[in-house]
C-alpha cells in the first residue's frame, strides 16, 4: 500500500521514518536507525504507542470491540468451534480437518496422565499453596521431565505444544482437588474439557456424570481466553523466548505476569469486590463514589482495558453464559444482580465515559465460574489454562519471524553522573 513515510526533524537532523502497513489496524513507524542518525531514543512507559512485532495472530479493534483470531471473529468460534479446534487455529493458522482434530484431541488425551515424579511435584506443595506459584513452577519443570521436547524444532514444538495443553489442564484441576482434601486421580479416555471437570470435581472413586451445559460453558470460557494479542503476559512470552529459553521456562515467566491483579488476577479481585461491597453494608453507588473519589485506592476490578475502549466482547458473551447457568443453578443471582447494577451506573457516569471505561473479561467471569462451583484461587489458573494456546502461538511466531532478536530494551538515565568512591572514614 502505498503511503508517506514520516519525516524527524531533530536539531537539524531530518529522518525519514518508513511506515509499515498493516493489513487492518495501525500502521506503524520503523524507527529502528533512530539512536544510531541522532543519539536519541523514545521513552513509552507501558508501551501504549509502542508495536514490539508483526504479529498474524490476533487482531482486536478496541474502538469498536472487535476480537478475531486469524481473521474469524471471537462470536462466531465461541458459538461454533471447540477450544482444541480454536488451538490449532491460533498456533498453525488455520482451521483444521476433522482428521487433525481427532488426531489433536486424541494426543492431549493421551499426555494428560501426570508421571510420578510431576505427582511428587504438587506434593511437594501445601494443598493450599497459591495455585498461579504451583502452575508457573509446574510448566517450568516440564522442561525437565520432557526435554526431548525443548527444542526448536517443529517436532519438538509440536510434543511441547500437546504437553502444555494436557499437562495444564491436569495440573490446574488436580491443584483443585487437593486443595479440597481430594487424593489425584488418573484421566481417563473422555473429552478433554469432560476430563478436566471429572478430576477438579468428581469424587475419589472419580465416576462422576460432566453436566454438559457447564463442559459447554467452560469450553467458551477457555476459547474467549485463548488469545489476546501482545498483552503484558504474552509481551513477557516473546520476551523470554527471545533469548532462545525453551518454551517451558517462556511460558512459566507469563503465568508469573498473568497472576497480577491488573492482569489475569483481576477475575479474582473483582468477585473479591463485590463481597466486600456487601460485606461493607455500601450500597453500589456509594462504592462507586469511591471508585471516583480515588482517595481509598478502590478500583473497579473487571473494569478498563488498555486497548478496548468500548465493551470488551468477550465480556459481553460471558455475561450472557453467566445469565443462563445462574438461572440454571441457582447461583449466586444477587451478587450477579449486584454487578449489572453496577455496570449499569458506570455506564452512565461521566467518570468512566470520559475515560472509557468498560467492562472487560473479567468483570463477570469470576461469578461464572464461581457458579459451576470452581474456588476463587482457581480462577486465574483457569484464565491461564485458556491462554496456553496463545501463548504457544506467539512464542512459535517469535521464532519463526527472522526479524526476531533478543529483546533489550534502552533508558532514560537520570541518576548521578561520574563521581569518586568514597573512603569510610570520610563518608
Ligand atoms: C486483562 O491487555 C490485555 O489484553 C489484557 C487482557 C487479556 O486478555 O490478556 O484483556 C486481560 O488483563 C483485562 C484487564 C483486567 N484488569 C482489571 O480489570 C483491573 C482494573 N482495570 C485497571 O486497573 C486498568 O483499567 C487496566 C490495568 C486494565 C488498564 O490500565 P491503563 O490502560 O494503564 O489505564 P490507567 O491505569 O492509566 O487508567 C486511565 C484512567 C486513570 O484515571 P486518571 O488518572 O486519568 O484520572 O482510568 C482510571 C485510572 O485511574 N481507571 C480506573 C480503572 N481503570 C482505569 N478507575 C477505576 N477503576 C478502574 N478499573
């Protein structure tokens, strides 16, 4: 596409700044001689106009709230596709045949038994243990308990990617059953979503019949979290592998940065939020006039996004999912209540109008999952099951992108300049 480059004009110095066209979305400016034509660099905290790749992954339009992994867009796979299909979507490109899908589901099915010694591991930790620290550790060690599968060949790639889905999934749900006084039980041959709530949930004797509209919720609620383009767990991905540590070691270092409360931890901080407002005896509105006020530090957890600056459409789905497994199960219809009576008064305040502030995917996942009946340390790992396949896709991308190198981002120095060491005597 045709397009003018930019021009800089710097103490008499003019740069041309090449324009690099996207195929949909924000063009960018290449400003990679920049330090070396002036002896300047930029400074972006948080890197809100800063692109770190080209990416063929994910593309999201916050204006208008849309969300499409490798073009399709995230309301159509969430009403049609499967979370093992959306995951080899996201990491190959495109949708498979139904051949490659059995062949997929059969493969994570098969790996999901956990060894003895990834068995040792967990019991390594108290059944109480903050489960993101067990997950992080957990798919680190994997590194080592499977490092024919650390490579970065297509074949090991492939073993790490279907070891990533099933281990994870096992892991998180037998964290689950410890944490509830459970002894681990073995996966048997169902679907891997069935599996997943059959060993989170059933009893030791682990017969238990999977209730199919919540194996069917959990599945949407995986898809609408498998990708999100370059967000900070993901940034921080790329950023590990960038140095060529495996996978493993890459992916641990992202759970890290999604158990942040500002991250994915916020599904957890936001149910948190609506217990305290009850528990404060506030009425929404007051909380809300605290929210504005600041002066508390209270936040609208499950509120704000740095790209979407209109309705999160994940959010919007899991709302509705929400709305029927309440009414199915009876959950926790208050709080829900509570919620949309709260998204409703900050849609209608000036304060989070002017900032465009919205509901995100967090704002109603925690009273979902809270529903089907999941504890509250369990929800961030469930986010963090969901992005494995975009994780695995964009460090997959990174390394097959020949403009990839080590990431190692400049400064702004302002600390002292020269000055000599000071003996003890005289300090
Ligand atoms: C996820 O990046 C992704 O794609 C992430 C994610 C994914 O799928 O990977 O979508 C998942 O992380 C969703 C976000 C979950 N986090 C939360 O719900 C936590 C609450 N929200 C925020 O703290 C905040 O909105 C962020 C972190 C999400 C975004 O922060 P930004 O873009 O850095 O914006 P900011 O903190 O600079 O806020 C801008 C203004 C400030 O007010 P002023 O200083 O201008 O007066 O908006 C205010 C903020 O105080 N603000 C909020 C608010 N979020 C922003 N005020 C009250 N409640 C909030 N939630």
């Amino acid at each position: 596409m045709a397009g003018a480059d930019a021009r800089l004009t710097l103490d008499g110095t003019t740069l041309d700044l090449p324009v690099e066209h996207a195929t949909v979305g924000n063009d960018g400016l290449q400003i990679s001689t920049l330090l070396k034509d002036t002896g300047k660099v930029t400074i972006d905290p948080g890197f809100m106009n800063t692109a770190s790749c080209e990416s063929r992954i994910t593309y999201i339009d916050g204006d208008n709230g849309i969300l499409r992994y490798r073009g399709y867009p995230i309301e159509q796979l969430a009403s049609q596709s499967t979370f093992l299909e959306v995951s080899h979507l996201l990491i190959h490109g495109e949708l498979p045949s139904e051949d490659v899908l059995n062949a997929l589901n059969n493969r994570v099915r098969r790996h999901m038994h956990l060894s003895d010694n990834m068995k040792q591991f967990l019991f390594a930790f108290p059944r109480d243990a903050q489960p993101m620290s067990v997950l992080s550790g957990a798919i680190s060690a994997l590194a080592t308990f499977y490092p024919e599968s650390t490579g970065h060949d297509d074949e090991s790639l492939e073993l790490a990617t279907v070891l990533l889905l099933a281990k994870a999934a096992t892991v998180i749900a037998s964290m689950q059953r410890r944490a509830a006084g459970g002894d681990l039980i073995e996966p048997r041959d169902g679907h891997y979503v069935s599996e997943f709530l059959r060993i989170a949930f059933s009893p030791n004797s682990g017969d238990m019949d999977v209730d199919p509209d919540f194996r069917k919720a959990l599945d949407l609620l995986l898809i609408l979290h498998a990708d999100h383009e370059q967000n900070c767990s993901t940034s921080t991905v790329r950023m590990v592998g960038s140095s060529h540590a495996n996978i493993y070691a890459s992916i641990a270092a992202g759970i890290g940065a999604l158990s942040g409360p500002l991250h994915g931890g916020a599904n957890e901080a936001a149910l948190k939020m609506f217990d305290q407002i009850k528990e404060s005896g506030d009425t929404v509105e007051q909380f809300v006039a605290k929210v504005k006020d600041k002066s508390e530090g209270a936040r609208l957890m499950g509120f704000g996004h740095r790209v979407y600056k209109s309705y999160d459409p994940r959010g919007a789905v899991v709302k509705q999912v929400a709305d029927s497994i309440l009414s199915k199960n009876g959950g926790d219809n208050q709080t829900f209540e509570m919620a949309q009576r709260l998204e409703e008064i900050a849609l209608s305040d000036e304060y989070f109008i002017e900032r465009k502030l919205y509901p995100n995917v967090d704002f109603y996942t925690g009273l979902l999952y809270s529903a089907m009946g999941f504890p509250s340390p369990i929800f961030t790992p469930l986010f963090a099951l969901g992005r494995m396949p975009g994780w695995i896709a964009h460090y997959r991308e990174m390394l097959s992108d020949p403009r990839t190198k080590i990431g190692r981002p400049r400064q702004i120095y302002l600390g002292e300049v020269e000055r000599d060491y000071i003996p003890m005597g005289q300090r």
